[in-house]
C-alpha cells in the first residue's frame, strides 16, 4: 500500500522521536512527510510542493537531487560503500583532503575526518587541548567562547556553545568555558558602524585573554554569522584581531564554519574575508552538499607534528568515529568541489543575494522589524514587538512558529530561529522563485503579526 502524507504522519508520530521539537506540538501541527526533491523544491505524498528556503537546516547547496551528485554517488555506490579510515585509506578520502587543503586559507596542511558538524568541533576541542599537552602544557584545559555562539548538541559542543535554549537543562554535565561578549552588530550604538562595534567587543576578549591564557587552550568562533543564535552578524576586522590576539597570547583559534563555509557568507570560507588562517578549520553540513553526514578538521602541519612520535610516547590522536571518511560521503563532497568549479558560483550567488537584499528592502521600515540584515546568500528578518525600545515580543508568543506555518500553507520553507525570519536558499535557486519565497514570507509574516 502506498502512503498518503495522512497514514505516513500517523506511523510516524507512533514510532519516532524528531529532533529539536516539542512533539506534543504535533497534536495540533502534523509533521510534513516528503516523498521527493527536486532542485529547491520539496514535494509531498499529494503533489504539494514548498520551496526549501533553508537549504533543508543549512546543508544543501545545489538542489535536491542533483543529477551530477546524484551520477557521482551511484558510480561511487557501485565500487565502494565504506571501508574503516584506520589502517585503510581510499581515492575519495585521500582526494578530498587533497582538495580541501588546497581551497582551504593558507598554512592548513592536514584533514581529519569526522562524521558531523558536533563531533568535528568535539575533534578540534580534544586536537587543541591535546597538543598543549603533548607539549608540556597541561594546564591549558579551557576553551573561551562568544556569546550567543553555537556549535552543535554534544555535550563537548554544548559546553562552548552560548545558546540557552540548547544549553541551559544540561549546565550541570558540562565544562566550563569563559565567555567573551559577542561582536554581533545588532548591539552597536545608533550611529556606530558594524567595525567599529566589533572592534570595540574585541578588546574584552583581548582582556579575558591577556588574564587566562595560560589556562586557555583555544578560542571557537564562527565566523562572521552566528547562526543558530538567530543569524546574528559581525564585521570581518574582529576576526583579523583575534587572530593577533590567538598568536600574542599562545592560544588556538578554531574557526567552526560549519554553517558559514563553503561559499554562503560570499567567500568560500568566511575566514577569506578578514583574510586569516584559523589553526582549525571546522567543516561540515554543506560539505556533501546536503546529501551524507560528513565532516572534516584541517589543521596546520605544526599541530599534526606534535602527536606524531614513537607510539610509547602514548602522543597519539586516539578519537574515531565508526564512519570517518565514509566513501560516498567524501564522492558527494568531491562532486560539490566539482560544481564549484564549473561555473562561478560565487558570482552568480553575488547576483542572487544583491537580488534577495532588494526585495526585502521593504521589510526594513516596518514597525515590527527591528533589523534586516546580510551576509551573503544569509538574509535575516528580526522581528520586534516595540521597535523603539527594542523589546522583544514574549517568547511564549512564538511569533516565529506562525510565521513557518503560514509559510507552509502557502508553499514555501521557511523555520525562523525564534522571532528571527531567515532565508538561506540553496544557490540554485532563481531570482523568481527567490521572489516568491519572499513574498510568501512577507504573507506570513503579516499573518504573525496580526494578534
Ligand atoms: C549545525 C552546526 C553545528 C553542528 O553540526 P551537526 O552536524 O548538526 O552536529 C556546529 N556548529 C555550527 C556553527 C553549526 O551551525
């Protein structure tokens, strides 16, 4: 018998567990059952189509089932599925890491596989409070991390991360981080450029730094958008500073571009823009370009040196995950470096954000629109209930909640971050479906609003 979106919902409230959700929610809300993609669109069991103007939570680049990924992995499917990274090496491992490193900022010669966006942070965390140790420092046990910053759910990831809805229940299993206060520009002072705020929130870093550095392993940022904290934004130059300040004070600095890498901020990293070497880069969602788990940590020659030694001096990076390296993960991320080079993404995805920004001009005057702002192919919409005093609406409200239901209803994707409205398209998307996309928004946004 085949399924219907109605009897697909039913079986599936009975057996699964979603993740980031309330499921009593669904009593009033069913879960959306999608029987295909294709490019940005998503289609249900009833022929109901919503356009993905999330890029499925951040991970998809050039469409649902692209056919060149889509040839990429069936070839890949044919020859080789998995085989263990430990002792045993493959051409879409070694090729990657190849690719990767010679893409990557300047000076990051190493890659190592992980199988997600937590567990690649959880590697680069271990890999830094590891090589301190390897080189006599084992008082370096702390890690310092930004406001509002976010960098996946397992408990290592957590404890660095800053956002309370995630973090909060769990306060008691998790390590304790300093916590620098972010740059995030929606704070500057009327008047203040985005710079110049950013510059200024630098210096409490730089004095957090200059009296723990001795305890402290490494900073964690992501770069330049702070996105599960509501697509907050930062200029590049605090990440030009804090790469001095990493080096002045003798700390790491991992760059956790999970969201933000491969092209969505305008550069291929976001590193790129305040022109830095970070000495761990953290990759992963767009990496396959949304179609397998796959994550990677590249580092610099001098980090992969201080483990490397006779294997008594017990220097070894022991971590692993069952699925490092995973074969078909590692095709599909090649054949996403593929479509990078056949055409000029970041050109076109220029043109396409410059014509994002356009149509949501109508959106800064609003009365209930505290701020719209951009990186790149990331456009955000914070909503407000007193413009003026900057006062949220009550978050038991969740305004943001209507605003993806509305948008549902009228075909189109779209899950704010609390009251932060957000598009992030996969970059195939055209001009006239971006236009629709934000009308649709515009729609449910007023819906809301309306109560
Ligand atoms: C999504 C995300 C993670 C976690 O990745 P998962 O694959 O969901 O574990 C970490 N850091 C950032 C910046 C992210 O956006």
């Amino acid at each position: 018998m085949s399924d219907t979106n109605a009897s697909l919902a039913v079986r599936d409230l009975q057996v699964l567990w979603h993740p980031c959700t309330q499921m009593k929610d669904h009593e009033s809300f069913a879960v959306v059952p999608i029987r295909s993609g294709r490019g940005v669109w998503l289609e249900d069991f009833e022929g109901r189509r919503y356009l993905d103007g999330i890029s499925s939570w951040w991970v998809n680049l050039f469409g649902h089932a692209n056919p060149y990924i889509n040839a990429a992995l069936a070839e890949q499917l044919e020859t080789l599925e998995h085989v263990l990274l430990a002792g045993f090496t493959h051409e879409p491992a070694v090729r990657l890491a190849e690719r990767l490193l010679r893409l990557a900022p300047d000076g990051l010669s190493r890659c190592f596989y992980a199988d997600n966006g937590s567990s690649a942070v959880e590697v680069a965390l271990k890999m830094s409070f590891h090589f301190w140790r390897n080189q006599g420092m084992s008082g370096k046990t702390r890690f310092v991390t930004l406001q509002n910053g976010y960098h996946g759910e397992t408990l290592g990831a957590l404890a660095v991360g800053d956002v309370a809805l995630y973090r909060e229940t769990y306060q008691p299993l998790l390590m304790s981080a300093f916590t620098a206060p972010s740059p995030d520009c929606y704070f500057r002072e009327p008047g203040e450029t985005c710079a110049a705020y950013s510059e200024r929130r630098f210096r409490d870093l730089d004095a957090l730094l200059a009296r723990h550095a001795d305890e402290v392993c490494a900073v964690i940022v992501e770069p330049l958008v702070q996105c599960a904290g509501g697509m907050r934004m930062y200029d590049p130059v605090y990440l030009t500073l804090l790469r001095d300040a990493c080096d002045r004070y003798g700390v790491h600095l991992i760059a956790d571009e999970i969201a933000v890498g491969f092209g969505r901020t305008g550069s291929m990293f976001a590193c790129e823009q305040a022109d830095i070497t970070p000495d761990f880069l953290c990759l992963s969602k767009g990496l396959t370009g949304g179609y397998l788990p796959l994550a990677a940590v590249l580092t610099r020659d001098s980090v992969y040196a201080a483990f490397y030694d006779r294997y008594v001096t017990m220097k070894a990076f022991l971590h692993s995950h069952s699925y490092t390296g995973n074969p078909l993960g590692c095709r599909a991320a090649l054949a996403t470096l593929d479509l990078f080079e056949r055409s000029d993404v970041l050109g076109r995805n220029r043109e396409l954000a410059a014509h994002l920004a356009h149509r949501c001009e109508r959106f800064a005057g609003h009365p209930h629109v505290a701020e719209v702002r951009q990186t790149g192919m990331i456009l955000a919409i914070e909503l407000i209930r007193d413009k003026a005093r900057r006062q949220p609406f009550p978050w038991q409200e969740r305004r943001g909640l209507t605003v993806h239901r509305e948008a549902l209803q009228r075909g189109v994707l779209l899950r704010p971050l609390g009251d932060v409205v957000y598009f992030m398209p996969p970059y195939v998307i055209t001009p006239e479906e971006i236009d629709r996309m934000v009308e649709v928004a515009a729609d449910a946004i007023e819906r809301a609003l309306a109560d």
